[in-house]
C-alpha cells in the first residue's frame, strides 16, 4: 500500500471514529449539563479542567514520542513498551499518593474532595489506554483507536443514563466517568495483547532517561497548551461566580469538541511533514501551504455558521436557564479560525526540530490568557474569558508563522487567507439578512444552504477553481482504481 493511500485510509478512519465519538460526547455533554444545571455543571467542568492538568504533567508529551520510537524501532517494540508500563505505573502512584491526602484529609468539603480524587483516577486510567493506543498509532493500524474510542463514548452514555435514573451527583458521575476510562483501558490492554502480544514490565533506566529528556520540551509545551485551553475556567470559578462558569463551559464546549476535527487530520500528516523537513525544504513548504489552505477553507464556514446561529445551537443543546450562552458562543465563534491553523502547529515545529521554540511560544499563549483573564474577568464575567482565549489563540497563530517564517518555513498569508475570508463575509452578510428559525430541522436545512452559499462563492471569488477540483476528483479515482487493481492482483 502506498504512503498516500496509507495516510488516507488511517485518515478516514480516525475521522469516522472521531466524528461518531464526538456526536456521542456531545449528547452525553447536553445530559450531562441539562441534569446538574448551569451552577452544578460549572463545578464539574472545574474538576475537568483540574485533573486535565494532571493527566497532562503525567504524561509530559511522553506518548507522543512513543509513536516516533516504536515507528522507528518496531523490533524493539517489547522493550520500548515494557518499559514505558513501568514508568506509568509509577507515575501513577506518585500522584493517587498525595492527591488522596490532599482530597480525603485536607479538603473540608468531602464529596468534592471525593469527586475530584475520583476524576483525577479516570484521568490516569486514559494515560496508560493512551499508551496502548500509541502502539496502534505507530504500526499504523488507526482502526483500533477509532474503534475503541467510539465503544468508549456508547460505553459513557449507558452509564450517564443509568446515573441520571439514580442519584444523579457529581460525586456519581465521577464514578461513571472511572468506570468507563478502566474500561477503555482494559479494551486497549487485550487488545495490544493479541494483536502484537503479551509484553512484561521492564526498566531500562537508560532508555527512559533518554525518553523523559527528548520528551521535556514537547511535555512542556503540551503542558501550557493544555493548561490555557483550562486556565480561563479555573480563573472563572476563582474570580467569578459557577453561573459565569457553567454558561462559558458550556460554549467552551462546543468549541472543544470542534477542535477535534483539526487534531484528528492533523495526526496523519505528521510523517510526511517530517520526511519533507529532512530531505526537501521546498517541498515541505508547498504542502504545509497546501494543509493551511485547507484547514482555512474548513474553518472558516464553521466559524460563520457558529456566529449565524449560536444561539439557536444553544437552545437545542441545553435548557433555558443557559439562554445567556449564545452571545458568548457567538464571540468564541473566531477563535475557530485559529484552532484549524495552530493544530498543525506542533508537527512542525517537530518536524523542522523547533521543539523548543514551540515550549516558549506555548509559554507565552497561556501567560497571555491567564493575564487577559485576570484584567477583563472581573468587569466582564464570562465575556473576559472569552476575550483572553480569542486573543491568545491569535497571537498563537500570528507568532507561530512568523517566528516559522524566519527559520525558513514560508506560508503565503495573503494567499490562503483573502478570497475564502471575502466569500464567508458575503455568505454571512446574506443570512444577517434572512431569519433564522429555531430547531433541529431548520438548524440543518439552514446550515445546508449556508454551505452551498459559501462554496458557490469560493468560485465566484476564485479561492478555488473548477481546475482544482477536478484534478482533486481525478486523483481520488485514480487511487480508487489502484485500490481496486491491487485487490484483484491479491484475489488472484
């Protein structure tokens, strides 16, 4: 099988899985906040956030470099594994220790304590699934992690409607949610088991010095990536009131779960990225225009869309008492033009060995949050997180290719940017002038039609051509037709 061929089916696949799971997450997200209320569901989303930055100093990028290693060593796939389970594990203990204290001795409110220990245990749970699931990733077999990621998500919903029929507390839910990551990492556990069989736990103390010094600036960066996408709730709940909270998570929400479309096409790309860096900057450069120029077209009618109907999006997700939500998600709306872009962000900085340049532009991303949030959150409540999020995510962006651009990664702005953005701005111009009708079945139809505005003028303004597109179509024929030859040449 070919390379393209190869990045196109684990493509494909991861986007299936992704996109099923993700309409999953969503409904389970709507119970969820529909059930615990804006103020209740502010205080879950702080434990989220929490034991998020916990699972993430855990696993300190380390993960992301088993991919590398076992691609580039399969053989030693045993050793490499074996040892990484051990380190894990006692990772593992190094936080449940102390966090158990802190949780069950320090913390006066005891369900909390309880609720966050227990969360903070489901957070472990999906690092050392992640670790199993990094063993597909490297072999290429992506099926397996789509696969399970949507038994996880069917997994999560039975048990959420099961605690919505009981008593539904944050502390049970908590419970659902340690219940169904165990179970995931079992399903990853047997099925590394029998497909690349059983591995022992090992210690390589030089290797996994090795590993942890490679994976610091990746770790660190990833670390205060993950940390600005949780900093505004954190500050919310410590500067504002679980209303303002509960009504920015939950727009916040539905731009996480956005956000997962980019990431999940991103991951295939990191190989060739890598490759191209290595042998042929010119080419490298052409197809990280190519990805940015698709990533822009992509996200710039998921942005208008959301400013379009935001709040007709919010009345169908969640109850009334969240009716304020909708002007927030409606202001979040831009910051999905920047999270298409920057998801592609760390493969190259990887790819063209700026690990740490990448470690300090993060830095500098979640210093601006945090320091926008503190100045605009006491005046503005949940619009202050917002206004700290859209601008670090800009300057995220903005910094990353200009910085790129000095060490000879060159990006056509101008280009990739201009004529997609004027054809949004027309489209959204002719539905500010149309009404916009509530529920689920207007909200598709109108969507629809926003789409098909919005591509009719991508060729009236020329971000794209007939040309294009046919050659796009020729290509995935072809390879349709290669696919079918070989499957012929193997029946025979």
């Amino acid at each position: 099988m070919s390379a393209n061929r190869r990045i196109a089916g684990n493509v494909v696949a991861t986007i299936l899985g992704e996109g099923v799971g993700a309409l999953l997450n969503i409904y389970v997200i709507i119970l969820i906040a529909r059930e615990l209320g804006p103020e209740n569901f502010g205080a879950f989303s702080f434990i989220l956030a929490f034991v998020g930055l916990i699972q993430l100093v855990t696993d300190m990028g380390i993960t992301n470099l088993l991919v590398r290693e076992i691609a580039q060593n399969p053989e030693r796939y045993p050793a490499i594994i074996g040892s990484v389970r051990s380190l894990a594990w006692m990772l593992t203990g190094i936080v449940l220790l102390p966090l158990s204290i802190v949780c069950l001795v320090f913390i006066e409110d005891k369900d909390f304590g309880l609720s966050l220990l227990l969360m903070a245990s489901a957070a472990l749970a999906v690092m050392h699934a992640v670790i199993y699931g990094a063993v597909f990733r490297a072999f290429e077999r992506m099926t397996f992690n789509a696969t399970f990621f949507v038994f996880h998500k069917i997994l999560l919903l039975v048990l959420v409607l099961v605690w919505m029929a009981g008593e539904a507390t944050i502390l049970n839910l908590c419970l659902v949610y340690l219940l169904a990551n165990i179970a995931q990492f079992l399903m990853f556990f047997i099925a590394t088991w029998k497909v690349f069989g059983r591995v022992e736990l090992a210690f390589d103390y030089p290797y996994l010095k090795y590993l942890l010094i490679e994976a610091i600036p990746v770790g660190f960066s990833m670390l205060f990536r993950k940390a600005t996408l949780h900093v505004d709730s954190i500050l919310l709940s410590a500067l504002s009131t679980p209303l303002a909270l509960g009504l920015f998570s939950a727009a916040y929400r539905i731009i996480q779960i956005i956000e997962m479309l980019p990431f999940t096409l991103s991951i295939p790309m990191y190989p060739q990225l890598a490759r191209l860096a290595g042998t042929n900057m010119q080419a490298f450069n052409d197809f990280l225009n190519k990805i940015l120029r698709f990533y822009v077209m992509i996200a710039l009618p998921v942005m208008g869309g959301l400013f379009i109907f935001a709040n007709q999006i919010i009345g169908i997700m969640y109850t009334d008492d969240y009716q304020s939500a909708g002007a927030l998600l409606q202001a979040l709306s831009v910051v999905v033009f920047f999270i298409f872009p920057s998801s592609i962000m760390i493969y190259v900085y990887t790819a063209t060995q700026k690990q740490r340049l990448f470690t300090w532009v993060s830095l500098g991303v979640f210093s601006i949050n945090a320091i926008l949030d503190v100045i605009f959150i006491p005046f503005f409540d949940a619009l202050g997180a917002v206004i700290g999020t859209a601008f670090a995510e800009a300057f995220f962006v903005i910094s990353s290719l200009y910085l790129l651009n000095k060490s000879g990664c060159i990006v056509d702005v101008v280009s990739i940017i201009v004529r997609p953005l004027l054809a949004l701005v027309l489209a959204v111009t002719v539905f500010e002038l149309v009404p916009i009708f509530d529920g689920i079945l207007m909200l598709i139809v109108q969507g629809v039609l926003f789409l098909i505005l919005y591509a009719a003028l991508l060729l009236v303004t020329r971000a794209i051509t007939l040309a294009e597109i046919k050659t796009v179509a020729q290509g995935l024929k072809r390879s349709k037709a290669q696919s079918v030859d070989s499957q012929l040449e193997g029946n025979g």
